[in-house]
C-alpha cells in the first residue's frame, strides 16, 4: 500500500541538514528556485541551535533554503487568501484542517475562513480565506484569478494547467497537496464488466463526457488512449446523465469523490469503477500551490513560515479527518444546496485516496515536495499537447519553502 502521510518528525540541526542532502540527492528533488538571498548564498555549516527554528539552511550547491518558524503574523499579511480549483473536498483537506473550530462559512462569497490554527492548538493572528472555484467562480481559471486579483497569495492549480498558461500567466509552484493524480474516468462495472483499463474504454468505443477544454481528456486524445470520436464535451460535472444512461456512457470522474458518492445515489446505489489517469501518463500534480513570481521573493518571508504549516497539517488531516471532511461538507451544503457530498462519504474518499496513492509523499519521504525528474519529462509531453514552449522546471516550481523535516510514515 503506498505511503499516507505520518506524523511530523522535527530532529535536530544537524538531523534537518541531512534530511535536506537527502533530499537534494535523491532522484527529481532539486526544482531550483529564486534564492532567500543571493543566487550564490550557500549554508555551507551546520548552525550549533539543537532546533531548526529560524534557520536558513542548505547543503547543496544550488538551493538555498528559506524555512523558518514563528507566529506567522511576524511576516504575514493578516489575511492569507488561497483560491481552488473547484468546491470543498479531500483534495484541499489540509488547507481546511488549518481553519480549526472557529471556521466561518460565507454562502454569499462561497468561501470559509478562519484564524489559521495549528496542529498542537495554537491559534495564529493571521486568517486563512480559502475561496471556492470551479462553480462558484463561474469555472474561472484559478491562474486567471491569481493574475488578475492581488489579494489571493496561493491558488491551486494542476502544473499541466501551469504549463500550457506559462507565456500569458507564469507562476511557480511551492507545495503539492496530492502526490498522484486523482483525475479518472467513471465506468459502470454492471454494464462493461471487461472494461477494466483505458485499453478497454478505447476499443470499446464508451462515449465519454468531460468538461470542455479539460486537461487531463486533452492529454488521453493526443496520447491515443482516447479517441475524438467518443468524446463529448459539456459535462457539468453532475452524474445525472450518467445516471439517466443507466451507465451506457462513461464519465470524467474524481477518484476522491465518485465512488463514494455514485454507491450512495438512491437512483444509482451500486458501485462504479475508477480508471485513473496517473496510469497512463498523466503526471501532472494536480493539487500544486503556486504563486506569483514576483512573491517568491516578495512574500518568502511568509511562504518559509506557512508552507512547513501546511505540511504539517497534510500530516493531520490524513491522520483525523473527520471534523475536516464535516466542514467541508456544511460548506459544499450551502455553497450547492444540491451537493449530496456527505462527511462520511468525504471519509471514504479520503481513505480511497490514501489506498490509491494520491495521497502520498512520492520518489521522498518528504511530505509536499516535487519529483523534478517527473515534472521534466512529464512538462514535455505537457507542452507539445497544448502547443506551447516547454517550462524549464527550475521555473515551474520550487522547494525551497518545503520543510524537508516534514515527512512521511511508513
């Protein structure tokens, strides 16, 4: 089973100096990033501190850490705003397991927020206004929100999304939420019983119904595991046709949400099957925070001091998420009064996610950070489908606010 996120280990200077070798060693762990100082400042000793508060720290050559710790309201604006994709759900879990139990649900914005409160209780002078997208904007494109509106600090974005929107909207990535793509197609076992992989969807001709211009459908056409004949565009995301087809039709799907939620229809109410996109290449993150370059140096102060927050709470959510997910779920209730997105089916799609490996620390034990040979390789076919210029990597993201101390358990 692939590895869910355990709980944080915070040693030592000298264990956080190893821990940040290790991970500028290892395979795809090295996106490069706009420097805490100068291009050319390097930590090249161990500070005596026996913690890691405060410390800028960096044993490789070319990436020069900018992590440190403290009340956040020291180098924070007092309203940290971060906008989604789309509605509420276990995707973005963490950044809603950051609210605590004075969250304030906004119907009328379709946003919630609340004082950023930590794992061990502490409560920060700083609020976190997380904003709904997809619907609730209109299905806006969260890179478009980002340019045009300086309030919002981070957006959730997929980094195949940052790839294609480089030349007109460029922006860095600093933390993954998901390890592995959650991006699917729905098919009804009852109905293709031998539809099991893409293969199977693709030479049995399933018409497919996906969201216009989505992403991952464009990546499976120009790859040939789908085919322009059986795709239709202007899906609303809604399952009722899937429904009124009695599963004749396949469906793009969310492997965090649609099987939970199909096995829980009164008018369905019997399981579907999830083929995921991860498997046939789609490595995109799709649940990266990114910035405005400009704020790496701008806002890395608060980015240094927020992100190891945030991975932290990547650690809690998946640990306890219960009183999350029944967050959301009031949230989702008000913000689409025909959302059927129990806490208790938030639950199941949680744990899907931990069983899948979308929920994962990846080629580290590293919680958040990037596979920078993953996104290399992965940027190039990325780029040839959209018909853009490639996006070096050292452009694309960065881990320089990533806690390498933040890691996984086993």
């Amino acid at each position: 089973m692939p590895r869910a996120y355990g709980a944080r280990f915070r040693a030592g200077a000298l264990s956080a100096a190893v821990a940040v070798a290790a991970v500028a060693c290892s395979a795809g762990s090295d996106p490069g990033a706009a420097p805490a100082t100068s291009p050319d400042t390097v930590a090249t000793t161990v500070p005596d501190s026996s913690d890691f508060e405060s410390v800028d720290a960096s044993t490789t050559t070319t990436v020069p850490r900018r992590i440190s710790e403290g009340p956040l309201v020291e180098v924070c604006p007092e309203r940290i705003v971060v906008q989604a994709t789309g509605l509420p759900s276990p995707a973005v879990g963490p950044l809603y397991a950051l609210l605590g139990p004075d969250a304030s649900i906004d119907p009328a914005t379709q946003t919630v927020s609340g004082p950023v409160t930590r794992g061990d209780g502490t409560v920060d002078s700083v609020t976190l206004e997380i904003r709904s997208g997809g619907p609730a904007v209109g299905f806006a494109n969260p890179l478009a929100l980002l340019d045009s509106d300086e309030s919002i600090l981070l957006a959730q974005v997929s980094t195949a999304i940052a790839v294609r929107d480089a030349a007109l909207r460029p922006s860095v990535g600093v933390l993954a939420l998901t390890d592995r793509s959650h991006a699917s197609v729905i098919v009804d076992p009852q109905t293709y019983p031998d539809v099991m992989t893409f293969d199977d969807i693709r030479t049995t001709g399933i018409e497919v119904r996906h969201v216009t211009d989505e992403a991952f459908i464009a990546f499976l056409e120009s790859q040939g595991v789908l085919v322009s004949d059986q795709l239709i565009a202007g899906f609303d995301g809604e399952p009722a046709a899937f429904v009124q087809a009695q599963g004749a039709i396949a469906q793009q799907g969310d492997i965090l949400v649609d099987p939970a939620l199909f096995s829980s229809l009164p008018q369905w109410n019997r399981p579907v099957r999830a083929i995921a996109a991860a498997d046939v290449g789609w490595q995109a993150y799709d649940d990266a925070l990114v910035v405005r370059p400009d704020d790496v140096d701008r806002l890395g102060d608060c980015l240094g001091r927020f992100i190891p927050v945030v991975q932290s709470a990547m650690n809690e959510y998946l640990e306890s998420p219960q009183s999350v997910n029944s967050l959301m779920s009031q949230a989702r209730s008000q913000f689409a009064p025909l959302s059927r997105l129990t806490a208790e089916l938030m639950d199941e799609g949680t744990q899907l996610g931990i069983e899948s490996g979308v929920f994962g620390s990846g080629a580290t034990e590293t919680v958040g950070d990037f596979d920078t040979d993953r996104l290399t390789a992965f940027g190039q076919i990325a780029a040839e489908v959209f018909g853009v210029v490639p996006v070096s990597v050292d452009d694309l993201v960065t881990s320089v606010f990533i806690d390498p101390g933040v890691t996984a358990a086993s």
